[in-house]
C-alpha cells in the first residue's frame, strides 16, 4: 500500500464502552428470537412448561447452571476460533496472521487478524459466529420447537453484539476500503482510497 494513498479512519472503543454500547442490540435481539418462538410454540416458555422440567429432573436441575457456564466458556472458544478461521482464508500468510488472547480486566476472549483485509472478507469474519453459532440453530429450534437449540442460538446471538457494535461502525465504509484490526484497542483501522 503506497503512503499518502489511503486515509486513515480509527474505529475504537474501550472494552467498557464496547461492553456498554452493545446493549444495545439485546432487546431487539430478544424482541426478534422470543416473538415468533412464543407464537410459534405458545406453551414451551410458560411457568407451567418450566415447573414440568423441574419436577422431571429434579435435584439434577442444580447443575444445569453449571453445564450452562461450561457450554458458554467452550462456546466463547469457539467464537473466537470461527472469527480466525474464517480471516485466515482470506490472509496471504493463513492462520499465521491470526492470534489469539483474553482480556483478562474484563474476561473477554478476542481474536486479532494482523494483516488488513478488504472490507467484505473482513465483515464476513466478523458476522460468521454469529450466524454458525446464534442465528442458525435459533432458527432450526424456532422451526422444529426444540427448546435448547433455540436458547443455545438466542445465547450465541446475544454473545455476538460486541461483533454486531463493530459492524455497525464500520456502516459508512466503502466495499473499497481496507480493514485491519486494531493493535492494541477493541476495534479497527478503516483505510479508504483518497480522490486524487
């Protein structure tokens, strides 16, 4: 990339902002999952349908709050691994280019792509968990009426508006412009041709 050519924009925010400003997308989230489920299968969400379940399972009802944890702990996992992989493709060194790490302040896992990619590659990395792991499976339980696979997308959904927050930022960018992550900030750099 020839300097002078590009003109940087930075798109950053701090862990707590970022944290703050995706709360934004929970209620229409939650609005646009629980709706039509509820619609669709009127009795599985009632205190009745609950009381059942715990009558059923009885004491083994204690843990499913810890098995709840340890699904969301490998499930964060497995978001960040689908941001990288996904990037990787598009990365002329692969998975090389890709690391990953905690932010242990805030218990927030990320990944961090090291090379600059086009917008569209970029914006596929980051919508990609969201639609394996939330959009997807909420839809086949919204469909089917399973009950867990739809709270398991509702969740994943939910844990993805961090990714909906920066794809929202990058709104006014061009299909021309490049993206590289942020080195040390929650964001990214947006470099966009400069009108000679």
């Amino acid at each position: 990339m020839q300097k002078g050519q590009y003109r940087q924009t930075e798109l950053t925010l701090t862990a707590a902002e970022a944290n703050r400003q995706a709360l934004v997308f929970v209620l229409p989230i939650l609005v646009l999952y629980l709706v039509p489920y509820i619609l669709l299968w009127p009795g599985q969400l009632s205190f009745a349908a609950m009381e059942g379940f715990v009558l059923e399972h009885g004491a083994r009802t204690l843990f499913y709050p810890f098995l709840m944890l340890l699904v969301f702990i490998l499930g964060a996992v497995v978001h960040e691994l689908l941001h990288g992989l996904t990037w990787a493709v598009f990365c002329r060194n692969g998975l090389k280019s890709i690391r990953y790490g905690v932010h242990w302040r805030y218990l927030t896992p990320y990944c961090h792509c090291r090379e600059m990619l086009p917008l569209r590659p970029y914006v596929l990395g980051g919508l990609m968990p969201g639609l394996v792991m939330g959009v997807l499976p909420a839809l086949v339980g919204m469909i089917t009426g399973q009950l867990l696979l739809f709270l398991f997308g509702l969740l994943f959904t939910l844990a993805a508006s961090g990714d909906l927050l920066m794809l929202y930022m990058l709104r006014h960018s061009k299909a021309t412009d490049l993206v590289q992550d942020h080195p040390d900030k929650m964001g990214c750099i947006v470099y966009s041709i400069t009108q000679v």
